[in-house]
C-alpha cells in the first residue's frame, strides 16, 4: 500500500463531490421506495378486491330481489290470465280490507273483460323502480291488440313481494319542461306524456289565438298528477294553471299516454278559457243564437287542436271560406242576446242569405231548441223561431206549441239555399227524425235572421 500524498488526498475527495452519492446507496434507497410502493399497492388491491367483491354482492342481492319482484308481477298476471282468485288475492297485502274488497273488483273486471274483448295479460315489465323496501311496477296488457301500461306497487314483506295499495309518492322524480309557450311540471312516471302534451300544445296556442286574435298566446302552465279523482280543469288560483290527471293511476296507452279521450278533455278545457278571455268574459242568454255560437266556436276550435270533425259546420265554413280571423271578429262582436245576424258582419256580407256557409248545425240546434221550449212551456220563445208573418205557418206552429209533441231528435242533413218566391232566398232543410224518417223543413230570412216556415 502506497503513501498518498496531501494533494493525491484531495484531489480523490474532489472526484467523489463531483461524482454525487455512492451507487450502492442509491440503489437501495431505490429499492425500498419500490418496496414500499409494492406494499402500497398491494393494499389498495386487496382494499379494492374487498369492495368489488362487496358490490358485486350488493348487485346479486339487487338482481335477486328485481327478480323476485318480476316473478311476483308474472304470477299475479298468471293468476288473472287463468281466473285462479286463490292465486291473485295471496299476492295482495295491505293493512285494511278495503284493499282486498277493490281488487276482488278488480279481478271480477277482468274476467269479463276476457269474455267481450281480446285480452292477453303478457305479464311483461316496462318499467320497474325499487326504493329499498318499496317497488313499482309499469305492466303491459293488450287489448284488441293494442298495447296498454298498468302501475301496481309492491312492498317487500318477510315472505317477498306483495301487491299493495296505489304510493303516489313513489311516482318519481320531480321534473319540468319549459317552452315558448308551456311550462310542464311532472314526476317521471308520466315523462313520455308530458313531451306529448307540450309538443301539442306548442301547437295548439299560437293557432288559436291567431284565429281568435288574442293580443298575445298565453303562458300556460301545466301539472300532470297521479290522482284518481282528478279530472282535466283550471285551477283555482290560478287562470293558467291547467292541471292534468296522469292516465297511469289507471289503464294508460302503452303507446300513446296522450289518447284521444285525453286530448279531447284538454283541447276542451283550454278552447273553453280561450274564448272566455277573448270574450272578455261574456255569457249568452238562452235561447238566443249566441248561446249556440258561442259552444260552436269552442267545439270547433277542439276539432282544430285534435284534428278531428266536431260538427261545428257554421264555423268551420266560416274560417274556410272567410279566414280564421273571421272566427276572432264573430266572438268579439257577439252580445249575450245576439243573434245569427252577427255571422254576416263576421264574413264581411250584407245579410246571411249571402254568406257562404254550410247552415247544418245552426239549423239542428234551432229544432232542438223548439222541443225545449215546448217542454219549458215558453211560448214566447219558441214563437221567436217561427216566421209568424205566414198565418199558416203560425197557425202550425200555434198548433205543435198546444199539442206540446216533441218531435224525435232532429238532424239537418243538408241546408241547401235557394231562391224564393218573392226573390229573396230560403233555406231548404233535409231533416232526419229519429232511426230513419226523413222530412223538409224551410227556412226564411225575417228581419234578417232565418226562421221556421214550415
């Protein structure tokens, strides 16, 4: 071993500063970084393994008891399928006999609905929610092959799943649609109604109001709710709250939650505020014509939301053959007390024998309205309807008034105008009494309105 020198020392010492620590040190430091790491590891594997194996549990327990619920659903239509009553009523549960009493009603509906229509109870789940010890089920039945959704609820007792009492509660989540003219508040069991419902409606108010020149569609806020005794109508406290029973608490279109019946109660109830806004409010005197025109103008308005033909011939002809806005110009000039006159200022013609419009339905509810009056003894009224400058025809209708006959429910068939004896025109009425009688009734334009001379 040799002797180092001072500078050989330092010059040593300088190459190890520059030459940073001992590569053995560091590699063992690296090697217990990388234990440690492995362990950390291995922790979060085991920690992760647990809850995975812990969650897939609760997923298994989950399925199972979704499971038994469908099996639960699947018997109880089983047992209605095959008229088993046993069967039906060991699925039911609830604390009162009030329950069971309401579904052996049930269940007696639907063994006679298997005997008049072609029913077949699937028992396929279309929806189903659990809530811990709660479920609710949406179940589909065909009906005349069309498809149709049933909401029972069920409760998990000891011994599984029963068939309880209706939890409205339970109907979902709270949500709401907001649009140019709607604003929809729902819970998600009626979601695919309320898009229907909006998307209607959407429609529905920038037409009518164009028709009936409002000063602007309204806002109108709807509320779709579970409740059996609900019906469509306004609510109280508010004009333009609408408030909408959700077909769901009963027998509902699988395919279509807005059905027609639906529709029709809707379009009814919104026509209806509609023309009271417009008419600020006014309310017709019976047996003036306004009190027909008024309804007309709401039934037709129907048939324009629903697409249908409500039979609202005198108005519907009116916005065809004179525009919509005819329609609005007729509300607005009405009186309580008016008369049919009021169409001819509506069209923009002198005098109703030169207004194009189709006269079967104003016609009808005058015949209608002559048995009324005969019933209510209102000679004066019924009078009205007559044109009594003819004594014959007042004699005749001096005659019908006494007899106090009323004649079977009339309906005009077909109004065609014509010319009359003294060049001015008259109505010739086919009329249908009844099953199957037939019979001409005409009519004459008197002091500008058309009445009876027949």
């Amino acid at each position: 071993m040799g002797i180092k020198l001072d500078w050989e020392i330092e010059a040593e010492q300088s190459r190890l500063s520059r030459g940073g620590e001992d590569p053995r040190t560091a590699r063992q430091r690296r090697r217990a970084r990388l234990r440690l790491l492995l362990f950390l590891l291995s922790i979060i594997g085991i920690l992760g393994g647990i809850a995975g194996a812990v969650l897939f549990r609760l997923e298994e327990v989950r399925l199972e008891i979704e499971e038994q619920l469908r099996n639960t659903v699947a018997a109880e239509s089983a047992a209605l399928r095959f008229g088993d009553w046993a069967a039906f009523s060991e699925v039911q549960r609830s604390a009162s006999g009030d329950w069971l009493q309401s579904q052996e009603r049930v269940f007696s509906e639907y063994q006679r609905l298997k005997l008049e229509r072609q029913l077949k109870l699937t028992g396929r789940v279309l929806d189903l929610e659990i809530d811990r010890s709660r479920g609710r089920v949406i179940v589909e039945e065909i009906i005349d092959d069309v498809p149709y959704a049933r909401v029972w609820f069920y409760w998990r007792f000891e011994d599984g799943w029963h068939h309880v009492p209706p939890d409205y509660t339970f109907w979902g989540e709270s949500r709401e649609i907001v649009s140019q003219q709607v604003t929809l508040r729902y819970r998600s069991v009626d979601q695919a109604l309320a898009l229907a419902v909006q998307a209607k409606l959407d429609g529905w108010l920038p037409a009518a109001c164009e028709a009936l020149a409002c000063s602007a569609p309204p806002q109108v806020m709807v509320e779709i709710i579970p409740d059996e005794a609900l019906s469509v109508s306004w609510s109280p406290a508010d004009p333009w709250l609408l408030r909408l029973p959700s077909p769901y608490v009963g027998r509902a279109r699988a395919d279509q939650p807005f059905d027609l019946d639906l529709q029709f109660a809707l379009a009814n109830a919104l026509a209806e505020r509609l023309v009271a806004v417009v008419s600020n409010g006014m309310q017709p005197v019976y047996p003036a014509d306004a009190y027909y025109l008024r309804q007309a103008i709401i039934s037709w308005l129907v048939g324009e939301f629903v697409q249908v033909d409500t039979n609202a011939f005198v108005i519907q002809s009116l916005s065809r053959n004179y525009g919509a806005a005819a329609v609005g110009r007729l509300l607005q000039a009405m009186l309580p007390d008016g008369d049919a006159r009021v169409l001819s200022l509506a069209a923009g013609v002198t005098s109703l024998d030169q207004a194009d419009l189709d006269w079967r339905d104003l016609l009808t509810w005058r015949l209608v309205t002559e048995a009324e009056l005969i019933q209510r003894r209102d000679e004066a009224g019924f009078l009205t309807l007559y044109d009594t400058r003819d004594e014959f025809v007042r004699s005749l209708a001096y005659q019908r008034f006494a007899a106090g006959s009323v004649e079977a429910q009339p309906v005009v068939v077909s109004a065609l105008r014509e010319p009359a004896g003294d060049g001015a025109f008259q109505l010739r009425a086919v009329v249908q009494f009844g099953a199957g009688q037939q019979a001409e009734v005409m009519f004459r334009l008197v002091d500008g309105v058309w009445r009876r001379a027949s």
